[in-house]
C-alpha cells in the first residue's frame, strides 16, 4: 500500500512538472527573428524585411505567432514603399487580433487593413476601418501608428469633403510627431491642416498655423519648396487686393502650373472682382481630375458663374455642391453607425470570451485545488503509515525485552532452588543414605520432565509453521484470482477497443465529412490498429505495462473527441458558432460531434462509458429547442451541419 502511494505522488509531481515545461515554452525559434525584425524596424525597414523573408511559413507555431508575423510583415512592405492590394499577408493578424489582441495590436492590424483598402480604391471600408481604429484610441499607446492612421484618415476625409475632419485629423497627428521629435511629418500635417483651414475661411486658424509652419521651414530647408503652394493659397484668400494682384502678376503662363495652382489664380481674380478672367482660368482647369473634385474647385464654381450672370449653371453647380456634400455625409453617418454596431458586436463577444476565460481558470484552480487535497491526503496517510510502523516496532521491542527478563528470572529462580536443593541433599545424605537414592530418582524425574517440555514446544514450533504456511497458500490463492480477473477485464477492454476500430473504419468508409475530421478518424484507427497489433504473453513481466497501455488506449477517447471537436471547429465554424450560441458546454458539445460524425445514440453511450447518456441528450435537445415529440437528436444534428 505504502510503494503504491509513493509512485501516485511520483506521477502527479512529475505530471505538473511536465504540464509546466509544455505550457511555458509554447514559441517556435521564429519568435526570436521576429523580434529582431521588430527592434530596427523604424530605423532599417529594408532589414527587418529581410529578416521577416527568411523566416518560413511553415516554421511558424500557433495563431498568435502567425498573427504577430503577418503583422511584421505588413509594417515592413509599408516602410518599404511596397503597397498591397490583397490581405493574403495580413489575414492572420485580422482573424487573431481583432478579437484577442491588446490595443496597440488592435490598432496597428486595423491601419495596415485601411491602407490596403486604399490601396484598392475601396474608400468606404477604408473609412469604416479607420472610424473602428479612432474608437480604441485611449486604450493605445503606439502613438505613431496612431499618427500615421490619422493622416491616412484625413485623405478620406479631404476627399469626402469633411474639411473640419480634415483640419482635426492632421493637427492631432502633428502635435503627436512633434512628442516624437519627428518635424517633417509634423510640417507635413501642418501643411496639410492650413490648407483645410483656408477652404473653411477660418483665417485666425490658418495664421497660427502659418507661423508654426515659417518655423519648421527654416529648421528643414529643403522642405520649403512643398510650401509655396500652400502659402500661395493662403496669401490670395487672406492677403489685401494689392498682394494679390502682385502675386498673381507673377504668373503669366498659365500652361506652365497645375491645376491647384489655376484654382488659386481664379481665386485671386474672383477676389479682385474680375469674373470673366476667373471664369476663363476655371474652364482651363480638369473638371474630372482631383482639383476639379476638390472642395474649393466645387464651392468657387458657382460664385464664379453668378458673378457672370449665368444663374442656371450657377444653379447647377451650388446643386452639384451640396448633392456631393450631402452624399458623402450620408456615407460617413452610415460609416458611423455601421461602426458603432460592430463595436457592440465585438464588445459581447470580447464579454463572452472574458466569461469563458473565467471559467477555464477557475476549473484550472479547482483542479489544482483537489491535486493539493489529493497529495496532502497521501502525505497524512504516509505520515499515519510511518508512524504506526514505528509504534509497532517499539512494542514489539518491549515485548521482547519483558520475555527476556521473565526468562532471566526463571533462571535465577531456578538456581536458587538447585542449591537449596543441594544443601537439603548433602543433610540428607549425611543422615540416610536411602534418602540419596530418592534424591537421585527425584532428579532423573526432572530429566524426564525437561526431555517432556522439549518435546512439548518442538510441537508447538511444528503448529506455527503449519499455519504459516496455509496462510501462504491462502494469499497465493487471492493473488491467483486477482490475476484472472484482471485478464478478463484485459480481454473487456480489448474487446471494446476493436469495436471502437470497427465502427471508426465504417464510418470512414461511408461518411461524407470534412478531411480534418476523416484525418481525426483515420489517426484514432491508426492508434487501435497499431496497439491491438501486440500479444499478450502470459509471463508477468507483461501484463502489468499491458495493462497500462489498455488504461490509456481507454482515456484516449476523449482525446479523440477533443480533436474532433476541434476539426468541427475548423471545418464547420458556423455549426460550431450555432452550438455555442445556443449555451452547449464543452462536453456537450464533443456529445454532438460524435451525432455528427454519423454514430448513433446506443453507440454514443457505449463509446463514451458514461451514466448520463440519456441526462445529457435531454439536456441538449432542451437547448437546441426540440420537444420529446421532435426530430430523432441525431438527424437533427445531421441536417444541421448540412445546413450550416
């Protein structure tokens, strides 16, 4: 009992131990490239991506380490200069962070997704993706992604006429490159925040842009020539007519500049009143290209054709104005409000995985809490063990030494009486000598009775053993059938395996699942085949690691109904999401997966050895919604992995 108890607490301990290693060191060694690539990404993105390239795919472990290098690799192409116009990179992050990643992962997956749909055209879902990105913005504390998305931002805001968000976006994005010490972005929002502000006409914005902006130019020189036309703008709104009229005598050629700057001169003679030259350079500028979308091109087109009396096209285009304003704030409020509801969708789902996450640890707790009963108990019984043992060596030890004495007394006693009588002899014999003879007959008698007394415990000695020994045969008879029970529950268990092989290989043949399921199968056929392949011997040296193997062939069915749950999982992931939906516990549902696979009720029962077979089907018919008169549990669950 006692070297059974020793190796239960040998194999628990080792077991956490084990468990331990495995949970700790869950990394593959492309973990370590990745953060390499990560710590000079700023610095040298042409190496980090060449890091991030020699890293194969199929070195990578779980989810969340194919996710931070899809990640890596988008930033990478993007520092780079290398847009994209497919996910295939960066799906992985958006399947895994989106729903388990911190903030600042969060944030980064839904920039480079915005900036790939940019980079397809596709403005709205890039909207969309960057109004979820401004919601998280509290929780982050990657300030330049945030920067970076901002400014991404405000193109779609520029070009969706939502001049205020535009103005915002890039003043937020500048104050946060001027934190990092980074002056050309910061100028290159600056520049773009007081061209916003000019559209708008908010003149004491623009000035306290401007002299942040004179600042920075002296600081970065060669940035000054993606000034001029900003300030060109600014001069022709804000300036006096005299200033305008000298900055527009400088431009003589008009074949010579761009279309923002046209829309700058027709500005400038709008504003010095002379209509038909406005007019004439508006006409000069292409209505169908950028300027000729822009927000500045579509509110001076209608002053300039009032202002030359042409009323209905001036009509048209304040109706061409609003129409475009309007529809593109119908867009940002749909955007919006699509935004906010996939919020609370992520928001339930983030609470239910919270909720999940809960349970698991408290069922991790529980079962470190009964392990640490478990072994205190073993340790109590060790404890009593030994100290029994040594309480019944100490008696023993008294006992022994009480004998002895007893038996030192005796032979003092009997010393004493052989002397006494001795003396009574020699007074006898100088009396009579007929009392000599008495004496000597008194003395064989003695002699007699020890030979009796020898003889007597001889006999006693000879029972002891006879007993001895049917108790030995007695303890070989129990060991005896306790071993022919064991080989019959040997042959049980074989049995059931081999007709668990059966009913795996029928339903290989016949089922029409999905590959990771028919692969779940086919291995778990592998296993029974490869382990029913060995014979038992009937030497005893066998039979104990037999056994062994047969427990554990046993409990790997819930292996088995673990993995197919998970090829369910992955095969069938809408099924899956209906059986969560509907509140089916993790046992419940590797229950249902076994329907699924094609077993029948009585097959499930037998399979999985459980009591409660019927408690659970009621359970999971209740929360499927079936009534006792419906549908047969298992074609319910059939047509629904059909459907789903």
């Amino acid at each position: 009992m006692i070297k059974k108890t020793k190796r239960l607490t040998i194999f628990i301990t080792l077991s956490v131990f084990f468990l331990t290693i495995i949970c700790c060191d869950r990394h593959s060694n492309a973990w370590s490239k990745m953060n390499q690539a990560e710590e000079i990404m700023n610095t040298r993105p042409d190496s980090a991506l060449s890091i991030l390239s020699s890293v194969k795919s199929t070195s990578l472990g779980d989810t969340e380490e194919k996710a931070r290098y899809a990640l890596l690799m988008s930033m990478a192409l993007d520092k780079n200069y290398i847009d994209t116009t497919s996910f295939e990179v960066l799906q992985p992050a958006i399947d895994y962070y989106l729903e388990n990643g911190s903030a600042d992962e969060r944030l980064g997956t839904l920039y480079y997704q915005g900036r790939i749909y940019m980079n397809k055209s596709d403005f709205d879902m890039a909207m969309q993706t960057f109004l979820k990105a401004t919601d998280i913005k509290r929780e982050c504390s990657d300030s330049l992604t945030y920067a970076n998305m901002l400014v991404a931002q405000s193109i779609l805001n520029f070009a969706s006429y939502q001049m205020d968000d535009y103005v915002s976006n890039n003043l937020i994005a500048a104050a946060l490159y001027e934190k990092m010490g980074n002056e050309r972005y910061q100028l290159s929002s600056l520049n773009k925040a007081l061209d916003g502000s000019i559209a708008i006409g908010n003149k004491s914005l623009s000035d306290s842009i401007m002299t942040i902006v004179d600042s920075l130019t002296l600081r970065i020189p060669e940035s000054a020539q993606e000034n001029i036309l900003v300030k060109q703008t600014y001069l022709i709104t804000f300036e006096s007519d005299t200033i305008t009229k000298s900055l527009l005598d400088t431009i003589s050629d008009l074949s010579m500049v761009n279309d923002a700057c046209k829309l700058n001169v027709a500005t400038g003679y709008m504003k010095l009143n002379q209509y038909k030259r406005a007019e004439f350079i508006m006409n000069e500028i292409d209505s169908c290209g950028e300027i000729g979308k822009s927000f500045r091109y579509l509110q001076l087109k209608p002053d300039i054709l009032e202002a030359n009396g042409k009323f209905k096209e001036a009509l048209t285009a304040y109706k061409t104005y609003f129409e475009a304003i309007e529809n593109e704030n119908s867009k940002i409020y749909y955007q919006k409000t699509k935004v906010a509801q996939d919020l609370h969708d992520i928001t339930i789902s983030h609470l239910r995985s919270i909720q999940q996450k809960d349970k698991q640890i408290w069922l991790g707790l529980s079962v470190v809490l009964i392990l640490v009963i478990i072994i205190g108990i073993i340790y109590y019984q060790l404890r009593i063990g030994k100290k029994n043992r040594i309480i019944s060596e100490q008696e023993k030890s008294r006992l022994q030494l009480e004998n002895e004495n007893l038996q030192n007394q005796n032979s003092v006693l009997g010393l004493e009486k052989h002397n006494a009588d001795l003396e009574l002899e020699k007074e006898k014999l100088a009396a009579e000598n007929m009392q000599l003879k008495i004496s000597r007959l008194e003395s064989e008698k003695q002699k007699a009775d020890l030979e009796l007394d020898k003889k007597n415990l001889a006999a006693e000695n000879m029972q002891l053993k006879i007993a001895q020994l049917e108790s030995e045969k007695h303890k070989a008879d129990l060991e005896l059938e306790t071993k022919n029970l064991a080989a019959e529950n040997m042959q049980l268990k074989i049995s059931q395996l081999e007709s668990e092989g059966e009913r795996l290989k029928e339903l290989l043949e016949e089922s029409k699942l999905s590959k990771p399921i028919l692969d779940s199968i086919q291995e778990r056929i592998g296993i029974l085949n490869g382990l029913l392949a060995a014979k038992i011997t009937d030497n005893d040296s066998y039979s104990k690691p037999y056994d062994k193997w047969i427990n554990k062939v046993t409990e790997d069915r819930k292996s088995f109904m673990d993995t197919t749950r998970l090829a369910f999982r992955a095969s069938h992931p809408t099924f899956m999401r209906y059986l969560d939906e509907h509140g089916l516990s993790e046992a419940e549902i590797n229950y249902v997966c076994l329907y699924a696979i094609g077993l029948k009720g009585k097959e499930i029962g037998e399979y999985i050895e459980l009591k409660r077979h019927y408690h659970m089907s009621t359970d999971i018919r209740k929360k499927l919604g079936l009534k006792e008169g419906d549908t047969n549990l298992g074609l319910h669950i059939r047509n629904l992995v059909g459907k789903l």
